[in-house]
C-alpha cells in the first residue's frame, strides 16, 4: 500500500489470534502502539460476509467496495528451451520466471509467449519453498502435439490463470500463424457511352461542360486542360482521374491464424481423472440417498399429521358432517394408521407411506367437502 508505520493511526485486531499473548506483543513491538480489541468479532465477520454476498449478487446492489484479495506465496513457471548451441550436441537449458509474485491479486490471468517447433512441459512450482512446508512442484502441463504450417519454430500463447481459489492452472495453449491473403484486384468498368454523350454533344450542350470542367479545374493542372476543351480536343482533365481508380492494385495482407492446442494436465499429489470420476459419482449416489431419506420422512410426517389433524376435526367442527357410525369408524381407522406408524410402518419407504395417506383421504375428502 506504500504507507509507512508514521501513517497508521490505529491498529484493530479481530479473530482468535487476538487472544494469544504472543502475536499481540509481536504486533506492539512492530507498530509501536497496542492493538485494540474492541469490535465485535463475529459481528464484523458476518456483516463482512454479507456485505461480500450483496457484492457477488446480481440480485442487490450496494456502495462499491474496493477488495482486493491477494495471493501469500510466489508461482513460478518453469520449462526447458533449446540452447544456443543446441546444433552442436548441447543439452536443453532450463529456463524459470516468476509468473504470479507474492501478494499479487486474484483472480488473475497471464499470457506467456513460446516459440517451439513441438511438444514441450511447464512446470508450475513454488518461487520460494521456504515460506511453506510442501513440495516446490505443483503441476505440470504438456502443450501439444502441435505442427506448424511451414514446419519452423511456431508461436504459441499460454495463458495461465490463478482463480479466485488460489489455484494455478494452464488456461489454454493457442498457436498462432502469420499467413498472407492475397486480395482479389477489383476493376471499376469506366463509362464509355456516357463520355462519348459529352464528346459528341451538340453546341447547346457546351455550357454544360464547360461547367463541368471548371469543377474539375481545382487542380493547379486544369488551365491547360480547359484550352484543350475550347479547340475541340476532348477533355483530358476527368479521363486521367477515371483511370486512377480503373484499377486498383493491393499488397497482399497478412493473417494471423489462431488454433487451439491440446493441454494436458498432472496435479502432484492430487487424485487421478478416473478416481475423481468415480467420487463424484458416489458423491451423486449418496445425494440421491439424502433426497429420498427427507422425502420419505416428509411423506411419513404427512401421514401423521394427516392423523392428528383430521381426529381433531371430527371431534370439533366436522361432527355435524359426518354421521355417529362413519365417525366412528373413520377414528378407529386413524387410531390404526397411528399404531401402525409407531410400530411396522417406522421404517417403510415413501410409496408406502403415499399409498397410506391416500387411503385415508378417501374417507376423509367426503366429509372435508360437505364442511
């Protein structure tokens, strides 16, 4: 941010670490002034989360807040490019640049040029090991296979992305390919029955062309052409500015020709295509258990309250619906589904448990209408 300890006027503590003697001396020794610990922790976590919700949310709109997320540990790309002296037996140099330095914000892409005549790896490794107790290496991503048109070194653009995750991956490999276009000449055809209307015209036309010539004088050529007009010769003057733009000449254009390369992918550490497949699959299978669990169990309490519900009614307000026998039935059946709900229906599926309530609907839909 560019300030220094002079600009910091107060300095705010939030979290668990507040209450650990340690970080807060090392906080006092470091600003030369005690931290204070009087916001409401979790108040200002949740008013955060909120406030970064509405941001994230197409549906509010708030006060435009400027966050900036940054990223703890320098990324760097590393790969292996051909030597100088390459033609004489000499091995490979191995090349590294820090692509994402330390505390750069995220999301963030980059875009790294490459000049290769084939398939080549990056590597995707950690800058500096010594600041986390993990391997250097990340990933490594193999761009190709990939040919050129002319079968020279080719350009390709790598782009590699840290999401708003902190995870660094190879976006996409495009090659691309300078190619010249020969553009088609286009021929204006020149209007010769009209020019020879003007030549052969009758004396009354003179004016006319005249008035026409004194357009076209403009150029600091036009006294000698209007001379020419007068003894009879045929006008010189619109004749050379037709055939400039009879024919039009252009240099060919060049092209660029953009084509997607294949990347593949290696993650250290991380499981391989085939395992995450078959987790996410199991994940489904599992998720599709817990629906149907809540749907039976909804489908179970329906039922209950069905019971519940309808022996208060016949009780209350639909005893005079319903004659003395009906009812009397009709609760004998309620008591029964009750029973039965506590004892061998505890653990029946939800169809069963649909079925049962549509039973009971039966004789209770009728008195429901009459009411």
């Amino acid at each position: 941010a560019g300030l220094t300890i002079e600009n910091i006027h107060a300095v705010e503590v939030v979290g668990s670490s507040s209450r650990v003697p340690a970080i807060m001396r090392i906080l006092t020794e470091f600003f030369g002034k005690e931290p204070r610990r009087t916001m409401n922790a979790s108040e200002c976590v949740a008013k955060g989360c909120a406030l970064q919700c509405a941001i994230l949310s197409p549906t509010f709109k708030v006060r435009e807040f400027q966050v900036n997320e940054s990223f703890p540990f320098p990324i760097a790309l590393s790969w292996k490019g051909p030597a100088p002296d390459a033609q004489n037996g000499a091995l490979e140099n191995h090349q590294s640049t820090v692509v994402f330095p330390k505390g750069n914000p995220i999301p963030s892409v980059k875009a790294l040029t490459f000049y290769r005549s084939g398939t080549f790896t990056i590597d995707v490794q950690y800058a500096d090991v010594s600041e986390l107790q993990a391997p250097a290496k990340i990933s490594t991503y193999t761009i190709g296979p990939f040919q050129s048109a002319k079968g020279e070194r080719a350009k390709l653009k790598v782009k590699v992305r840290l999401n708003l995750h902190g995870i660094v991956s190879v976006d996409s490999a495009t090659l691309l390919e300078e190619e010249e276009v020969e553009v088609p000449v286009v021929k204006e055809a020149v209007k010769e029955p009209a020019e020879m209307e003007t030549d052969e015209a009758s004396g009354d036309a003179a004016p006319s062309t005249t008035s026409e010539s004194d357009v076209n004088m403009q150029d600091a050529k036009g006294a000698g052409d209007a001379s020419g007009a007068e003894n009879g010769v045929p006008e010189s003057g619109d004749k050379p500015v037709k055939m400039e733009t009879d024919a039009k000449v252009e240099a060919p254009k060049k092209k660029v020709k953009k084509t997607s390369v294949p990347v593949t992918e290696i993650v250290y550490g991380a499981m391989a295509a085939a395992d995450v497949q078959k987790a996410v699959e199991k994940e489904f299978e599992m998720a599709l258990q817990d629906r149907v669990m809540e749907e039976t169990k909804d489908k179970k309490n329906a039922v209950e309250a069905y019971v519940y519900d309808m022996r208060n009614k016949l009780s209350d307000k639909y005893q005079e619906f319903v004659i003395d026998t009906e009812r009397e039935q009709f609760m004998a059946k309620l008591q029964e589904v009750e029973d039965w709900l506590y004892e061998d229906g505890e653990d029946e599926t939800k169809g069963v448990y649909i079925a049962k309530l549509e039973e009971l609907k039966k004789q209770g839909d009728p008195i429901e209408q009459r009411y």
